[in-house]
C-alpha cells in the first residue's frame, strides 16, 4: 500500500518541523513505528524479524549491513548469493523499488514498493533492528 499524496506531504510536513531532542526521538519512534505497520502489509507475508518464527524468505532482523545472500539456512538464487553488495538504506531502496532490475536472476518475486515515504519507513524500521 502506498500512502497517497497527501498524507505523504502531511507526513513530510511532520518530519520537517524544528523540534527539541526529546521530540526528535518522538518522531524517530514514530517513523520506526510506521515502518513496522508499512513491513506488516507489505513484507510480513515471506519475511520474519523474529529468528523463533519461520518464514517464506530469510529472517530480516540485522539485515541492515549484513552482506547480501549470506543469511545462514536459507537458499538463495545464485544472483543474490553471488552479488557481493552490502544492504545499505541504497541497496535495500532499490530492492524495494524493482527486485528483478537491482539483482537480475534473484527468484524473490513482489511488486515493487516506489513510494519513497514508504520506503523510509520501512527502512527506519529495518535499521531499528540490530539482529
């Protein structure tokens, strides 16, 4: 799901107003939050962030500087083992956007998620993770 216009620009006009620090790790929970509802709808169907539940794809908790295709256990495509990128905020944004454009050959099928809002949340909440 993709927020529309609106609550984006309302969103944005949230994250941009001057806050005091307190506030700033209000707005920083908030956006990890977000992330978490946005993860549920969109990426909860394959993926796990807890190692006691198992799931389709590999577990994504600490995914965030983890070296990509070498989550232990789980068998990757050979494009994705063979990849040899890092999952940085970059990598894991363009992941999101167009899997199949990012790492030719990977057999993780979705629909794209391009909404840059979105993706924010997403990846505040993934980086909130420490695995």
């Amino acid at each position: 799901m993709q927020p529309s216009l609106p609550v984006a620009a309302l969103l944005f006009a949230l994250f941009a107003l001057p806050v005091s620090a307190e506030e700033k790790h209000d707005f920083a929970q908030i956006k990890i939050d977000a992330g978490a509802a946005f993860f549920a709808q969109e990426c909860r169907r394959c993926h796990s962030t807890d190692a006691d539940k198992s799931s389709y794809g590999p577990l994504l908790d600490g995914v965030v500087g983890r070296r990509a295709g070498t989550f232990q256990g789980y068998p990757y495509s050979k494009a994705l083992a063979d990849a040899g990128f890092v999952w940085t905020e970059g990598a894991l944004r363009a992941w999101m956007e167009d899997n199949d454009a990012f790492v030719p050959g990977t057999k993780m099928r979705h629909v794209g998620l391009t909404d840059p809002t979105a993706q924010d949340f997403i990846l505040a909440y993934l980086g909130s993770l420490k695995g």
